[in-house]
C-alpha cells in the first residue's frame, strides 16, 4: 500500500502504553506513526520509542497538524476525554486508549463530538480485535460446550508497593483496578453472553460490586457478579495490589472453556496461545492458536481500515459506541455500588468544562423578558432528574450553559433533594449564580401545607448553595386549605428575599389561580404571576401523575393570553408523542396510550409529521417550535439526557411559525 493511501497517525501522551501502540502500528499495512505530541519535547528516548515521528511540542501543536490525520490518545485516563474531543473538533479521527472515559457520560460526549465532527472514534481494548477473540466467540456460538451458564475472569496483579505518586494508586489520576484492568474482565464477559444470544454484545440485568479501597481512595481489589438475561451469571475481579490467576472460565452446559491472561491472546509481539476445552468427564481438548502478527497491531490495523472505509466506530468484535458505552455503564455501577468517587469527579476540583476550559455561556438558545423576572430567561429551561453524581451532571449543564440556557428546574422531591445539590454544586463551582435563573418548587403532596413552604424552603436553599431562588411553585396545590393562607407564606418569602422573582402553583387550575391573585390585590400581598402547568400540542386526556393538570384547550389559552401569566411548561414535547415510540399501531407502552391517544392528538401529530417533512425536521421539534410560538409568555421545560438529545430540541429554535401554521397544528 503507498503512503498516501495510508492513515497518518499521531500519538497524543508518549507513555509505555504510546510505546506499545507505535511498535503495533509500525507492523500494521494500513497506517503508519508520523508525530508525537508531547509536553516535554526534548527528552531523548523519543527518537528510539517512535521511531521516523516527529516530535511537537505540545498536544495542541499535534491537533494543528495538517499532516495528522488520526490522533492515538495514550494521557492518564482523567484526560480522554478533554483531548479526545479537542480531536474531535480539530477534524482528526481518535482511537483512544481504554477506558474511553472516566464513566459512560464522559464517552458518550465524546462519542457525540465525533457524530457532530463525522470522525472515527473507537476505544482501544486490543484483544477485542485479535484473531483468537473471534475464535472463541465462534466457539461459544457453535455450541461447543453447550449453553453457556456462567462467566469467571479476572484481571488481577500485585504492585510491588504502594506508591501514591504511582498512576494505578494516584487519585487524581482516576488509579485503580475497576477503570484500568477491571474493564477487560467484563468486556470478556459481555462479549461472550453475547455471543452465547447470537449478538455482538449482551448487556447485564444487574450489576452487584464491592471493593476494598485503600489509603488513596483507589479500589486495590475489586469483584462484581453481572446477571444478563436467560441467566447468564459472570463473576469478575481485578486488583492492583493482589495476584490472581487470570484464567478466563466460560461453563457451558458441555463443558468449559479456560484461556489464561486473554487479553494478552498470543503475545506482544506474536506467538502461540491456548484455548482449553475442557469435558465433564474431565478430559482436556486443547486448541492452540498461532498468530506472527503484534498483539498491537490488530487494533492499529482495524482502526486504519474504518477510517479508510469511511466509518465512524469500530465493526464488531471491535468495541462499537454502544459497546463502550455499555461496558462504562457497568463500571459505574460496580464503582457506585464500591463508594468509589474520584475527587477529581467531585465539584472542588471539575471547576471547568469536560474539555477542560473555564464555562462561558452563548446565545444560541436566545433570552426573553418575562413578567416579574428582573433578568432575561432563555426560552427554554431544562430539568435534570435522571442524574446522580455532580461529574454526569455537569456535561449537560455545562451545555445547556454554553448554548444560552440559563433557566434551571428544580425541585424540593426530585431525586430526594439529589437534583438540588447537585445544582448547587454546580453553580457554586462555576460561580455563575446571578446568571443563572433558578426555579424552585416545594409543597408536593401529601405534604401541601403553607407552613411546608418556608420548611422546605429552608432546605433547598441550602442544596442549592443559594440564599435565593429566582422562580418558585408551590408543586402541588391542596384545595382543602383557604388559598390565601398559601399565598401569605408565599408572600412572606418574598419579603425575606428568599423568592425574588414570580411565583405561583405548579398544577394549580384558573380557579385557584384567580382566586388567589384577587385575595393578593385585596389584602396588598404579591400576587401570584406564574404557573407550571402541562402545556403541548398534544392534549392531555388522563393525567400522568395525580393532581396534574393540563393547560393546553381553548379556555386555558385564552386565560393565559388574558392575564399574561407565564406557564413553565412541562412535557411540552408529549412525552414521546411525537416520536417512533408513538403510533396509532403502538400501543405497548400504556402511558402514551392513556395520556395522549386520541383522534384529536393523532391528527395533530400527523400535521406536525406533514411540516416537519417540509422542514426537514422532525416532528418532536415542530411539537416543542408550537409551544414557543403562543400569544402568552411560555418556557418550555426540556429533559435531555445526553448532548445529542439536548442538541436534537434545540432544533426547534431554528423553526419560525405564523399564527397561522400555529392554529393549522392545533385545530386543522
């Protein structure tokens, strides 16, 4: 093959790993090692390590290179994803040393700048691609020893001493066994009960860890049980501080399989392995598996190759986006169930960007003026509830930040208080609290009580790290008590400073609402001037929760238009309405069914599906572009959970309606 038909490769971290992988690819047909980025330039090995590479000085200098096509990503693990997405951006393909990130929301921002970027992008676990891999995958689809039952592996080793200096025991550079040598174990075992189902991977049911963490913080030694579905059970371990045996054990209802230290498959630089089958009876059926070719330079190759295909992640057995993701998604788990939370996650030290840069907000989402609210909203808020630690949290507020959103939902009951510190936390590190407009809520049942609210309150301005909110509902409303007894306690914090913008009810109907204002205007209170109510172009029939109410038929539009009261609206997409998920054929999922199916909502959503067609939009961004496009104020309330989902609504900023498409979506 000639030259220039050849990936130029540069490796980013000239560390012992970068060193393997050049020997690799410097015995590979399809690509070749060009340059080396490196932050000490002048060290004088670099010559014989990477031999015919120019060395830059620097890893942004290599990201600048013209004659760089692919960056190999070799840096301790906090820093793949800062440069692999730095990569990403810069044009160049990455092949980025395992783990892909430090957890599954780290690699699927990565993954997402290489969909934005159309670039390669692949973890590197070498042995996923050696020829003895597939061998065994095709052995456990065969049958060879049956149906597969259970799953042993580890990846277990004892360093000579502890050393907290040492990258395996330094917190903060992510050490450890379950990030660095306990994602080959259970690699191996998804792969294999995927193979075992007829699929490249199998993702497990549950995921039961525990770890020993030692003086560092680092887990020394750790184990897990994964049960996948048809009962399938693996039991992996790793260890920095503690010999194992290594031997990988597939049982099947025939027999078993034990190959020792797998991924190491037939040897740094070629050689002969063996695949040990093993009978009921005892008797040994060994396979040996002979292979010249560097253990490195499969996945060099298999990279190289993708690339020159067009393609944008590895092929099977290769570890595709989903596989990475899935393989990081059970690390989580074994590491949350182990306490394991790396101080460098926690928001003392993630004071910036995944990308490591200070947060700076934009103007792509736009701002509005809203009555009560002395600084500009951005036309939509978002709602975080699905997360739990501050480190996956972060990449989607710091997105939602830098694209312009400055509205937050919070709530007293989200997630037991955890969605309120973990915006607290945020906000306190990146010390953007005035610019931010914060929304509150509190008083959900059963306990809707006015003397709730100051309780609660109290409570949530403490997670929030905040002495005030910007925007508070009471979450539930209880027509039991007098509505002026809520209003007072409303009334008295905003006295104290504690609410300084509009409030009102969440779920609260025009009557209350009415009543409310004029006992306000009466007895010289403030008013109530917001609510949160459901509002979407499709109608609500049965609410989702008790005591929801819907804000989206005639009256409520001309009651709202009237007085002028913004509604934070929440489900303003329809909960998948406007999605595949929905259909007058799809009837599996019996929330969709009971909420949102009816003859009226179907022919909406078929003229949403008709202008999205000719928009060349989908019909979920026509849904939420309706709701931006009233005759009263509005914020929508978004759920994104990952960067694609949130720069997917964002596309219905770009989508201007007259009052005339508004009223054709609506009645027709």
């Amino acid at each position: 093959m000639s030259n220039q038909h050849k990936i130029r490769w540069g490796i980013l971290g000239p560390g012992g790993i970068a060193r393997a992988f050049a020997g690799g690819l410097a015995h590979a047909q399809s690509g070749e090692l060009v340059a080396l980025g490196a932050r000490n330039p002048d060290k004088p090995d670099y010559a014989e390590n990477f031999p015919g590479a120019r060395v830059l000085n620097g890893y942004d200098a290599l990201l600048a290179d013209p004659e760089v096509d692919a960056i190999y990503i070799a840096t301790p693990h906090p820093q793949h994803a800062q440069w692999a997405i730095k990569a990403a951006e810069a044009g160049k393909h990455v092949l980025c040393e395992k783990p892909m990130g430090l957890t599954a929301f780290e690699a699927d921002a990565m993954f997402h700048a290489a969909r934005e970027a159309k670039t390669f992008m692949g973890e590197a676990f070498m042995y996923r691609v050696h020829p003895m891999t597939q061998k065994l995958i095709d052995l456990v689809a065969s049958g060879e020893i049956g149906e597969v039952r259970a799953i042993k592996s580890s990846f277990g080793f004892a360093m000579p001493r502890f050393d907290p200096e040492h990258r395996l025991y330094a917190n903060d550079l992510a050490g450890g066994g379950i990030l660095d040598v306990g994602c080959y174990p259970v690699s191996m075992a998804r792969l294999i009960a995927g193979a075992a189902n007829g699929k490249p991977f199998l993702e497990p049911e549950s995921v039961h860890g525990t770890a020993h963490l030692g003086q560092s913080g680092v887990d020394e030694w750790a184990a897990a049980v994964l049960k996948f579905p048809g009962g399938i059970l693996a039991e992996v371990s790793c260890s920095v501080s503690l010999a194992q045996d290594n031997i990988l054990r597939i049982l099947g209802t025939k027999g078993r399989i034990e190959v020792r230290d797998f991924w190491f498959a037939t040897g740094h630089k070629g050689g002969t392995a063996l695949i040990d089958i093993i009978r009921p009876d005892g008797t040994h059926e060994p396979i040996e598996v002979s292979e010249a070719g560097w253990l490195y330079s499969f996945e060099a190759e298999a990279a190289s190759v993708a690339i020159l295909a067009g393609q944008t992640e590895f092929s099977a057995p290769g570890m595709s986006w989903d596989d990475t993701l899935g393989n990081l998604r059970v690390l989580d788990k074994w590491r949350q169930a182990a306490g394991l939370e790396y101080e460098i996650e926690k928001p003392a030290l993630r004071t910036k960007t995944l990308k490591g840069e200070a947060l700076i907000g934009g103007n792509q989402i736009g701002h509005i003026a809203i009555p009560g609210l002395d600084k500009p909203i951005s036309r939509l808020a978002i709602g975080f509830e699905d997360f739990r630690s501050f480190s996956s949290a972060a990449i989607l507020l710091d997105a939602f930040y830098e694209k312009g959103g400055n509205a937050f939902d919070t709530a007293f009951i989200y997630g037991n208080g955890i969605t309120e510190t973990l915006f607290g936390d945020w906000q306190a590190s990146r010390g953007i609290r005035d610019d931010v407009v914060v929304v509150g809520k509190g008083a959900h049942s059963p306990l809707t009580y006015p003397e709730m609210i100051a309780k609660q309150l109290d409570i949530s301005l403490d997670r929030l790290k905040t002495d005030h909110v910007d925007v508070y509902f009471m979450h539930r409303d209880n027509t039991d008590i007098p509505v002026d007894e809520f209003v007072d306690a409303m009334d008295a914090e905003v006295r104290r400073g504690r609410i300084r913008g509009p409030f009102g009810g969440s779920n609260w109907t025009r009557e209350r609402f009415d009543e409310a204002v004029a006992y306000a205007n009466r007895t010289g209170k403030t008013a109530p001037g917001a609510l949160s109510n459901n509002f979407s172009l499709a109608q609500m029939q049965k609410p989702l929760w008790p005591g929801c109410v819907a804000s989206s038929d005639d009256a409520w539009r001309a009651w709202l238009s009237d007085r002028r009261v913004t509604n934070f609206a929440w489900s303003s997409q329809g909960r998948g309405f406007f999605t595949d998920r929905a259909g007058r054929d799809r009837t599996e999922n019996p929330e969709l069914v009971e909420t949102w199916y009816t003859d009226a909502n179907f022919a909406r959503r078929d003229r949403a599906v008709e202008l999205a067609h000719r928009l060349g939009k989908k019909p979920i961004h026509v849904a939420l572009a309706y709701c931006l496009h009233q005759s009263f104020p509005i914020v929508p309330l978004i759920g994104p959970r990952t960067l694609a989902e949130l720069d997917d609504s964002l596309q219905a900023l770009d989508i201007a309606l007259t009052p005339d498409d508004v009223v054709w979506l609506r009645d027709g």
